[in-house]
C-alpha cells in the first residue's frame, strides 16, 4: 500500500472519525432533567438529541417525532421484541424507550447524542455503553424536592408514601454514575455539564485512538519512501 497525500489523509479521517460520546442525563423524578436538557440543547446545538419513544399520550405542544415518538403499547412492544430499543422502562404507567439506531448512527458519524432518562434506563445504557458518560442530576436539597412532591397536596398518605419510596431508591442509584450536578441554577448547571462533557473529551484513552492513526499512517509513509 502506497503513501497516502494530505488530501486522503483527510478524506480517512473524516471516513472513520472518532465515535461521539454518548452523555447520559438522568436523576430523580421532579429534579429538572427536562429543564435542563432542553436549555443544553439550546446551548450547544451541535450535540445530538434522542428523540425517545413513549406509549404516554402527548401533552399540549408535544410534537410527534420531536418530543417523543408517540406509539401504542403494541408497537412499542413489538420494538422491544425486534431489538429497536437501546432501553426502555416503565414510568408512571407508560413505557419509554430510546431507539437503538439512530443514536448508533449518531454516534458512528462521531456526534455526540445526549439522553435525558429516567434512573433504570440509565443503567441499561450503562451496561450496553461502558464508555457512556452518566450524569446524575441532584436538587439543590432534598428538602426542595419533597416539597415539589408533598406540596401539591393533591394525593392521599398512601400515595405520597409511595412516591417517596419511589424516590428514595431513585436517589441511591446516584453509586452508579459518573459524575452528579445539582440544579440549583439551569446555567450554572449547564456550566457544569458542558465541562463533564469537554472532560471526558479530552481522556487521553479516547484521544490516545487518534494517535495511534498518525503512528499508523506514519509507519505507512515510512515504509512507502524506503
Ligand atoms: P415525561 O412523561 O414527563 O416526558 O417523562 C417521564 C420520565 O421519563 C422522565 O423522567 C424522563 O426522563 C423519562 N424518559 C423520557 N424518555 C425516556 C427514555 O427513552 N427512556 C427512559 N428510560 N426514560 C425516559
């Protein structure tokens, strides 16, 4: 194989770029994530979004195909069962799940896809993505969060001892991420997040892959002028 010019040096790398990195964002329920997501999508526009699938019914301004892929429960099972579903979990009745190829794609092309899920979503992606980077998003007390759950005052003792339950074992799954911001203020925890993500960006491991192409290419270009 000969020496390969400057111009198909290019072309390679943008053939087989550095896969994105897959940035998970999860936390408790009532804790923000929709809130902050949205204002990180408006930040930094060059991160892909996962659009997820739900059987829940859309909310007023929920568009089809952009805040969700609206299903029935058979279609979202029948995804399941043919392997469409990177994961899925149940949530407040209704089943979510986030389609296995388009963040592949994403991913392969070297974007970096962002999914904002609830807490057992989060582990099945950390299973199948190792390298995924999942952040944990925290209210600025937990005093905050159970008045967002007490203080609508519109459930029975029962139901808020549920909920808290609920809750508590959400909050312990906090051991298996990476990193965890509180949403004390959206930007600030933007700020945060988009550090994580330059972070773990910039992890030799990862950058040490685009070493080893110039090694590569170099020995190439070696072994061609000898
Ligand atoms: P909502 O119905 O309020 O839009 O979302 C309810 C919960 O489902 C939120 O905690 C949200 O993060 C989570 N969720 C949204 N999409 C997915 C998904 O694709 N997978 C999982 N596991 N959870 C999701």
């Amino acid at each position: 194989m000969g020496a390969m010019n400057a111009t198909e040096v290019r072309e390679r790398e943008t053939m087989c770029p550095l896969p994105g990195l897959l940035i998970v964002l999860s936390g408790p329920s009532g804790v923000g994530k929709g809130t902050v997501c949205a204002r990180l999508r408006q930040r930094n526009p060059e991160i892909t979004y996962s659009v997820s699938a739900t059987t829940r019914m859309p909310r007023r301004g929920e568009v089809d195909g952009q805040t969700y892929f609206f299903k029935t429960k058979e279609q979202f099972q029948r995804m399941i069962a043919a392997g469409d579903l990177l994961e899925w979990a149940q949530y407040a009745g209704y089943l979510y799940g986030t389609p296995r190829a388009f963040v592949q794609q994403q991913l392969d092309m070297g974007h970096d896809v962002l999914l904002e899920i609830e807490v057992q979503g989060a582990q099945q992606v950390r299973t199948q993505f190792p390298e995924a980077v999942c952040v944990f998003l925290l209210p600025p007390s937990i005093e905050v969060l159970r008045d967002r759950i007490v203080g609508r005052g519109t459930e029975c003792t029962d139901a808020l001892q549920a909920r808290w339950q609920a809750l508590e074992s959400e909050l312990r799954m906090v051991h298996a991420y990476d990193y965890a911001v509180t949403n004390d203020d959206i930007d600030v925890a933007c700020v945060h997040i988009e550090g994580i993500v330059h972070a773990e960006k910039a992890r030799a491991s990862r950058q040490a892959r685009i070493v080893e192409q110039w090694l590569q290419e170099e020995v190439t270009n070696v072994i061609s002028i000898d």
